[in-house]
C-alpha cells in the first residue's frame, strides 16, 4: 500500500512540461554585486515581483535605522564582552523579518547581499523561508497572473527540473 501512495504522490508532483507559453519571466531580483545601477534597479522592479509602495516605505524604515546606528551608543546601554554575539557595536540593532514568499520573489538577493555586507544583524524568518530557498535552488520562479486557472497551469507547466 505505501508503495502505491508514493507513486500516487511522484505522479502529482512530478508532472512532466507540455506547455510553457504560459510562463512570462522569471522572478530575480537585483544582482547587488554589480554596483549600484539605478537604471538596472529600477527595471529589475519588473521581475522582482514585489510592490513598488512597500519597497519605499521599508527604504525609509531602514534609513532610520541607519542613521539611528550612527548615534553614539548611551553608557547605560553599552555592554563589552569577549563574546562578539553579545557586544553591544552600536546603537541601533536591525533584525531583518521576512515571510517565506519573499524568498520566492527576487528579493532574496536583496537580503543576501545584506547579510554578506552585514547590514542586518538577526534574520527572522519561518520555516517556510527556509523551504522557499530550497525550492528557489532547486528551479527557478516564474511570474505569474492571478487570472491564470491553477489546475490548468499545474496540467500543462508542471515542474520542469526533475
């Protein structure tokens, strides 16, 4: 019987592509490693897959954020300890949180490229983050419309990487 389910599960996930002219771009975000190039940023804004308005208002968060480390740290809060987890560096702890489907969308090199020129100091994430990255791994991330029948695409997309 366990035989049978697995193969009843293989046979649901592992639909093999008929079709893809229904698959538009795919999901990236900006390749931060490059420099910063506005033109090139702003245009990756059509495969990121992320609203425009939310963006601003998180680039005004983080400049608060930002400045407030630049303040000088208040004696009562300073703490200087062998261990650098428990140093107190600055003013300002940034704890970066995010949902799972950021990590689908192209700002996961956005939050890469943070955590390597350790911009952040604590990501929070689900579990579901972790999975996200995985499956981002595994094959890419297309965007999508929400018209589109999800049984209909499911049929003739299917996964195309196993």
């Amino acid at each position: 019987m366990a035989e049978h389910s697995t193969n009843m599960a293989e046979e649901a996930l592992f639909v093999k592509s008929t079709d893809q002219s229904l698959l538009k771009e795919k999901v990236i975000g900006y390749d931060w490693s490059q420099g910063l190039d506005y033109n090139k940023l702003l245009n990756s804004y059509t495969q990121t897959g992320f609203q425009a308005t939310s963006f601003g208002l998180a680039v005004d968060e983080i400049n608060r954020m930002i400045k407030c480390r630049d303040l000088p740290i208040p004696d009562d809060k300073y703490i200087d300890t062998d261990d650098e987890f428990t140093t107190v560096r600055n003013s300002c702890t940034i704890f970066l949180g995010y949902t799972s489907n950021m990590v689908s969308s192209g700002i996961r090199e956005t939050i890469k490229f943070l955590v390597q020129h350790q911009m952040v100091d604590c990501l929070v994430t689900t579990a579901g983050g972790i999975e996200e990255d995985f499956i981002k791994c595994l094959a890419p991330t297309f965007l999508g419309d929400f018209s589109l029948d999800g049984k209909m695409l499911r049929e003739t997309v299917g996964i195309t990487n196993f």
